[in-house]
C-alpha cells in the first residue's frame, strides 16, 4: 500500500491536564500538510512488516542535549489492540493502542502502549524491530522494519503522527493521519 496522507492538527481540547487545551486552543493547522505512506509484508517472505514514512522537514532538530527550549524531530506508527479503539485519544482504558517510536536522536526505536491521552509507555522495541531515517534534500524518510506484529497483522489497521521539533511539537502537539489506514 502506498498513499500520501492529508494530515490533521492533533486536537488540543481533549489533552490532560487543560494547559495545552487553553495555550494551543489556536493550533488547528497541522505541521505538515502530508506524508507519504508505504507499507509492504517483509520481503523475500520475511515475517513482519515493512512501512516507510516520508515527509517535508527543511530544518530537521536531530539533538537537543542540554537544550531545554527545544523539541526533536519523531514520528509514531499506531494500530489498535481491540476492534474499536480509538486512534485519536490514544486508545481507552481496556482499549489500547501500541505502537513503535521513532525519535531524531536515537537509533532504536521505542515500543509504546497507551489506554488514553496520557497513559503512553514506552519500552525496548523487540530485537527484530529495527529504524531508519534520513534527511535529504528537505525530507525525512523513516523506514521501520518490524517483525511479528500481531495486532497489525490482525486488524490490517494504521495511524501515525509526526512532531516537528522546529514547530515546537512534543506530546499531544504533533500533526496526525486523519484516522486510522487500512492496510491492505
């Protein structure tokens, strides 16, 4: 399956806590207007899955070590764990989503889970959960090679969500696909 994707502005009423719902109450546009979306079984009949994210960064944040004031360049692919859970707020409790994390400054990719806006955890991606990126001619492509992942698999189901570390997105701030993609 291969598509560009229109993003949206993650919502910032629904997110906990009320700072970010009044002091981004005006940040409706997404970051990125859209990313490209490739996603394919592993090749030569490899279990897992291969899904590439592409998308326009003409000032990528690769660090921030001993930088408070700034926010890195991440991307997050989603699927759900239950027929019905939501994308947009992260799941809900006995609804999760999980997930795999890439961030600018790392060359591992974190696995996450969450049951609700606020609830994100992230661990150790499995060994055979691996990442790539590059940055070239104002782009980041981001290539993740997972193994087993069941819940895909099952429910052939993608979200994803992107932070611009130039725009300060971090958290509930990011630009997201406007629900979830079926994979085919």
């Amino acid at each position: 399956m291969k598509k560009t994707v229109s993003m949206i502005a993650a919502p910032t009423a629904p997110q906990p806590g009320g700072y970010v719902a009044k002091a981004y109450a005006d940040r409706t546009t997404p970051g990125i207007p859209q990313a490209d979306l490739n996603v394919e079984p592993m090749p030569q009949g490899g279990k897992g899955w291969k899904v590439s994210l592409s998308w326009a960064c003409p000032a990528p944040v690769k660090s921030i070590a001993k930088e408070t004031d700034k926010f890195l360049d991440s991307c997050a692919l989603l699927v759900p764990t239950t027929e019905d859970a939501q994308w947009i707020t992260m799941g809900e409790p006995g609804k999760a989503v999980e997930g795999v994390l890439w961030k600018s400054d790392r060359e591992k990719p974190w696995r996450m889970r969450a049951e609700g806006l606020g609830t994100m955890t992230r661990a150790e991606a499995p060994a055979d959960w691996k990442v790539a990126a590059e940055h070239a001619n104002g782009r980041w492509t981001v290539t993740f090679e997972i193994g087993d992942w069941p819940m895909l698999s099952q429910f052939k189901q993608l979200a994803f969500a992107v932070w611009i570390g130039e725009r300060q997105d971090r958290g509930g701030l990011k630009s997201v696909s406007p629900g979830w993609l079926a994979v085919e």
